[in-house]
C-alpha cells in the first residue's frame, strides 16, 4: 500500500516535541508522515521553549538580578530543554565547514564527539552575541525581552520546517537529517511562515507600535540567514545532517535576538 501522505496531529506534536526538545515526550512513529507532520508542528515546540525561556528571564528581572543575568537565564532555558543538542550542531557545522576538506571529509568530522576550534570560537561568540541582544532588549522593556526571547525560539523551529522542505536532499542517509529531509511541501512550509510572522506582529503589537516592525523583521532576517546557511551546507556537504538543523536554528535565534535588540 502507498504510505499515507499525512499523519494525526498528535503525531506530529510527539515527533515534534520528542525530537526538538529534551521534554519527556515519547516518539510513537518514525515514518515520514509523522516527520512531516513534525516538522510543520516545530514552531510549536519552540513556543513552548520561548515561553519558558522568557518566564525564567522575567523572574530574575522581577527579582532585581538585573537585565545582564536574566538575559543569561533565558539563553540557559533552551540549552537545557534541548540537551545543547543545537548548540552541538552548531558547533559541529562550524568544524565541518572550517575543515575546508572534500564533504566526505567534512562529514566526518561532524560526527566526532569533540569540538575543533572553529566549533569552540562560534559557540562563544554565538552565546555572547546571544546574552548580549537579550540585555539589551530586557533594557528596553520587560516586554521587549520576553518577545525577543519567544520569538527567537519560534523562529529557530521554523527556519527547521523550511529546511526540511521538499527538494533539500539529506547528506547522508541515516540520522535525523535523512529522517526529516524533504519532507515538508513547499507550500506547506510557506503557510507556516506566514503563520508565525502573523502572529509575531501581534506579538509586537501587545509592546508597542514600532515592535510590530520589529517582529516581523526580526522573523525575514532570521529566515533570510538561516537560508543563507542552508544553502551553503548543502553546497559544501551535499544536503543536511542533523548538526545543519542544529546550527540553523542557533543562527536564525541569534539573528532574531540581534534584531530585536536594535532601536
């Protein structure tokens, strides 16, 4: 029998929030249905990361640790809740793309267990980078810190749903990559990013008449480097792994926060 196109939405939120984040949620399938419904479910995931992010900011602000460690605070959150999985994609891209060696090579060096110096030095300045944009958004407002800190995290599940689009072959044929490679419909992934940038405008809306511009830019740039990244990955590796997931998410989440800190 042909495999069916779509699986139940509680599928796709067990893929999501089982592969996506560390949260004790138990993935009942593996086939690409599930990975498609999955995937499209990301920006959900992210959500709830946000969301959790921005409270644990907003209570050390309300407490009077002041804007530099709760900005500390809410970079944490989603490096807990997610294990460091993107942050060691990351890291691992950077080493693989630094290696400028043939992609088989490259390949390769993703996969070993230590960080090479070109995954250490994107990790810092990511994480600074990261930190900084938070304070200064939390400077702004409350407000404005914790829409940056949601948004940032949406957005890094979205620029996964429009990496797991069709036509963006996996570099290697087993692992998360391979799993979820191709397996959203174009039009699908445009839908999602229509969604998410409608509601981070009325996300902005709620701070101010200027955030509503913020957002929204916050979210095209974000998806414009992440795109960017994408692009090049599957140029120098031949499609994407499981650490090119992990860096685009930490790149369109740094990209969203510096963003939202300017003005």
């Amino acid at each position: 029998m042909p495999e069916p196109f779509t699986a139940p939405p509680a599928d796709g939120l067990r893929f999501a929030f089982g592969t996506l984040t560390a949260l004790p949620v138990r993935v009942t399938r593996w086939d690409r249905p599930a990975a498609r419904a999955g995937m499209l479910c990301a920006p959900l995931a992210g959500l709830a990361i946000g969301v959790a992010a921005a409270s644990a900011g907003l209570l050390l602000l309300f407490l009077g640790a002041g804007a530099p460690l709760a900005a500390v605070a809410t970079v944490a959150v989603p490096a807990a809740l997610t294990r460091g999985l993107h942050l060691d994609g990351l890291a691992d891209t950077a080493d693989g793309l630094g290696s400028a060696k043939p992609a088989e090579d490259a390949l390769r060096i993703m996969k070993q267990s230590d960080i090479g110096p070109f995954g250490v030095l994107t990790l810092v300045l990511v994480l600074l980078a990261q930190v900084a944009a938070l304070a200064r958004a939390y400077d702004g407002s409350w407000a404005r810190g914790a829409l940056a800190a949601v948004l940032s995290a949406v957005v890094a599940r979205l620029a996964l749903t429009l990496a797991a689009r069709a036509g963006v072959p996996p570099a290697r044929p087993e692992g998360l990559g391979a799993a979820v490679a191709g397996v959203v419909p174009g039009a699908g992934a445009a839908g999602v990013a229509l969604a998410v940038t409608g509601v981070a405008a009325a996300g902005g809306a709620l701070v101010g008449a200027y955030d509503v511009v913020r957002a929204v830019v916050a979210v095209a740039v974000a998806l414009v480097g992440a795109e960017l990244l994408l692009r090049h990955c599957v140029r120098r590796f031949g499609g994407v792994t499981g650490d090119v997931f992990g860096g685009l998410a930490e790149t369109a989440a740094t990209t969203a926060l510096v963003v939202m800190s300017l003005g």
